[in-house]
C-alpha cells in the first residue's frame, strides 16, 4: 500500500526503535501492548512492528493545552484499566 502523500510505502518499526521514536522504555511500550493502551502494533511473523503514523496518532490523544483541559481522549499508563476507564475508551 502506497501512501498517497508521499507516494512511499508506509514506515515500521521495529518495537526497540518505537519506544525510542515515543521516549519512552522499551518495557513500558511492552507494558502498553499487554495491557491493550498502547499504539496500534501488528505481528509479523514473530515480529511485533509499529507504524509511524499509528505511534504519532496514539501521542496526538495526549495533546492538551492546559493541565485543566478536559478532553474527550486520554492516553492511559501502562496497567490494567479499570472498569471505569474502560468504559470511557
């Protein structure tokens, strides 16, 4: 699949160099997998990969302006959620 923009075909990575894009551990990202609130991944093989575009989607529902900005996305921690947080996803 071709990106229409670019005309390049879309950009993974692999999960070392994905948490490294984000700034965050390689553990945390694992962390997010596991728990289902980190970015979109796919398994290729045995191989997990991230596309660029779905790492800087999951980081645009954590934009906020103030710390009093409510908004309707939220980027969670790496746990389990609760009942509560997982209705509001």
């Amino acid at each position: 699949m071709i990106d229409p923009k670019t005309g390049l075909p879309p950009r993974y990575l692999r999960a070392p160099d994905a948490a490294r894009f984000l700034g965050i551990s390689i553990r945390t990202l694992e962390k997010h997998r596991t728990y289902g609130t980190g970015p979109t991944y796919r398994k290729i093989g045995g191989r997990i990969v991230y596309s660029v575009d779905d790492l800087q989607a999951w980081t645009e529902d954590g934009i906020r302006k103030s710390a009093s900005e409510k908004t309707a996305t939220r980027v969670f921690p790496a746990r389990p959620l609760t009942p509560a947080e997982k209705a509001s996803r």
